[in-house]
C-alpha cells in the first residue's frame, strides 16, 4: 500500500498572509471568550454542543 501526499506549494508572502490571518482570527477568538462573561461562552458551547448532537447531559 502507497501512501499519496499532495502538497501545494506557497509562496513566502502567502505563507505571511496565511500565518497573519490564523493569528488574528486566533487572537479574536480568544479575547472575544477572555472578555465575554462566562455565562456567555458556556451557553455558546454547550449549544453548539447540541447543534451536532453531541450529549452532553
């Protein structure tokens, strides 16, 4: 059995581009649930959590 890889092949300034966008979206994500009340973030994923069905009582 072979195992098959595709890889693309970026340019410098798409990996920039790419590494900028992941940290701001980290970054936003983060102080978005860091400065939300904690009753806010915990009724947002447990939610989501029944959105998929995953059980979680």
């Amino acid at each position: 059995m072979t195992a098959r890889t595709n890889s693309a092949s970026l340019s410098i300034s798409q990996r920039v581009a790419a590494g900028l966008t992941l940290l701001f979206v980290g970054a936003t994500l983060f102080f978005a649930v860091g400065l939300s009340s904690m009753a806010v973030a915990h009724n947002t994923a447990h939610d989501t959590r029944h959105s998929i069905g995953f059980p979680c009582h």
